[in-house]
C-alpha cells in the first residue's frame, strides 16, 4: 500500500475545528445524570457551550429532570461543559451539523456524571480569583452574554474594562486570549495568556491556552515546556495530551508523539484538537498504512460533516483501503 501525498497530509495537518462549512442554525439540548441515571436533585449543574474554533459563549440552566437546550447554534464543534458547584466540572466535545441532527434540526446530547470523581484543581478558587471585585465580574459575565449574540467586538470591549477595573482578573485576560487564539492572532494571544499567569500563575486554562499559542507561532520548544507543565498540572485534561503531542510531533519525537495523542483520545475521542490528524502523518512516517486509515476512518466516523471527508476518502484510496 501507497503512503499518503504529502501535500494532503500538510493540508490535513493544518486543520482544526473550523474546518466545517456555514450551514443552518440548530437546537443543542439534552439531560445531565448522574451515573445511576438520576438526574441531581441537591444541587442544579449549570451547562455552558463555547465555540472552538470560533468566538462564541453561551450558558443554560438544567432543569429538576436533568434537561438543558441551547437555540439557534450554527454548526461546527463546540466544547460542551457540565459545571457542579462545589465539585468541579466536565467537558466533552460535541459536533453540530447535519449528520447529528434530527429533522427538525435537533442535536440531543447526554451527559452521565460521577460527582465523586470530578474533583481537581478547578474547584480550587485562588486568592487573586477571590480578590475580584463585582463590577469586573459583572463586566465579564456581559461579555459572555454578548459572546451569546457573537458580538466578538462587543465582548472584547466588556473583557478589557473588566480587567481595567481588575487587572489581576486573570479569567478576563484568559478569555481575551481565546479570542485572540481564535481570530488568529497568536501573538497578542500569547501575550493575553502570559498576562494571565503574571497575575495568577496558578490558573490552568492559561497555561494550557499558552502552550497552544505558542505552537500556532511554531515556537515549538516553548510550548514544549508549557503543554508539559500543563500535562502535569492536569492529566485529566484532553488538550494539554493533545498540543504535547503535537509539540512532540514538530521536535521529530513520533513515539512520544503517538502516546500522547492516543492519551487525548482516550479522553475525549472527539476532541476539537483533532488529534487523528497527527496520528495520521504519525503513521505515514512510520510507513503504517494500516495505521494511519483506522486514523482516518475514525476521524471520518467523528466529524462526518468536515469539508475534509472527500479528500479524506482519496486518502484511504491511495493507501488501499475504502
């Protein structure tokens, strides 16, 4: 069997969550349960939806049986997120589109959570986080909610007050930086993240977000350093796996490369990092055909409305397989 085009596989390589065409509007509802399939009773888990690739941020409330509904989002991949008070809080990648939705343009998600075993370091609130005053949350929690109408230039105006009100908010800077991230501009969002953990070095979405900045700017050896920091901070969190293996990747260490990777999987196998798509220039690498198309069918199986799924198919023809 043929090795993938190298051409293909720098294209591949290069896309992440966007990497989905405009289509309608859709409806993200669901249940939250706990394990045994009740929903909770003593305490109300509050669901948020953030945009992965683009800027967007929205926030529901379940209802006693466990139920939550998010209207009118576009498709693409969003990191859906179920947060406790007092426990913690669970993310799990979703995708919107047309393969996942019903005919009436609904996409149903379930959640099953043990309590018990959300407890990290998440739940840990610092002294500069405490420290904050409620205008600059007040300003903050205003940019969600124009987050919610995509209003980036209207939430980057509500961020940049919080953090004038409050310049050790480093949620504010984080969030700064995530657009930025997300707009492409990976300098001023590296900047955005190290403002973050000037004022709070123990935030860990910082940290991780840094570690991705840097490696969108090809500073491999410093997201190196970052996204292991961020492994060890956290190994419970998918993207730090991710963007180590991906730092791995670009430093030629293919074996500690794939662990990673195939640790973030493990995680979240739908994971808007993408990580198959490493893996599968992992594998070319390593002359493992085999390899690299189960890479490639999964990923087709995971994100069935990429815009990626036709070159994907000549893929796995050129490898031998269908």
């Amino acid at each position: 069997m043929r090795r993938i085009p190298a051409i293909l596989i720098l294209a591949i390589i290069a896309l992440r969550a966007d990497a989905f065409p405009e289509r309608k509007a859709y409806q993200v509802s669901g249940k939250v349960l706990r394990t045994d399939g009740r929903p909770f009773s003593d305490m109300t888990p509050v669901m948020f939806l953030h945009g992965a690739a683009t800027p967007f941020s929205a926030k529901a409330l379940t209802g006693p049986d466990g139920q939550f509904k998010f209207k009118d989002i576009p498709s693409g991949t969003y990191m859906l997120i179920a947060a406790l008070p007092r426990f913690g809080e669970t993310r799990k990648t979703i995708e919107v589109g047309p393969s996942f939705a019903d005919s009436k343009g609904r996409v149903v998600v379930s959640l099953e959570i043990d309590a018990a075993s959300m407890v990290d370091k998440d739940q840990i609130v610092s002294a500069v986080e405490l420290s904050v005053p409620y205008t600059a949350r007040q300003e903050y929690a205003r940019a969600q909610e124009v987050l919610a109408r995509r209003d980036i230039d209207g939430a980057i105006a509500r961020l940049k007050k919080a953090v004038e009100i409050a310049p050790q908010y480093a949620a504010a800077w984080n969030q700064l930086g995530t657009i930025a991230y997300q707009t492409r501009q990976y300098q001023q969002a590296e900047e955005y993240f190290r403002e973050a953990l000037k004022q709070d070095r123990s935030a860990y979405w910082p940290l991780v977000n840094l570690g991705g900045a840097l490696l969108a700017q090809n500073k491999i050896q410093e997201s190196l350093a970052v996204n292991l920091e961020a492994v060890k901070a956290m190994p419970g969190e998918a993207l730090a796996h991710s963007q180590l293996g991906s730092s791995y990747f670009s430093l030629g260490r293919l074996d500690e490369a794939e662990n990673q990777l195939k640790q973030a999987k493990a995680i979240d196998p739908a994971h808007f990092s993408m990580p198959q798509l490493v893996l599968i220039e992992i594998y070319a690498r390593k002359n493992q055909p085999a390899a690299a198309a189960a890479e490639i069918r999964e990923f087709m199986k995971l994100h069935p409305d990429s815009e990626w799924i036709p070159k994907l198919r000549k893929a796995l023809e050129t490898l031998g397989e269908k």
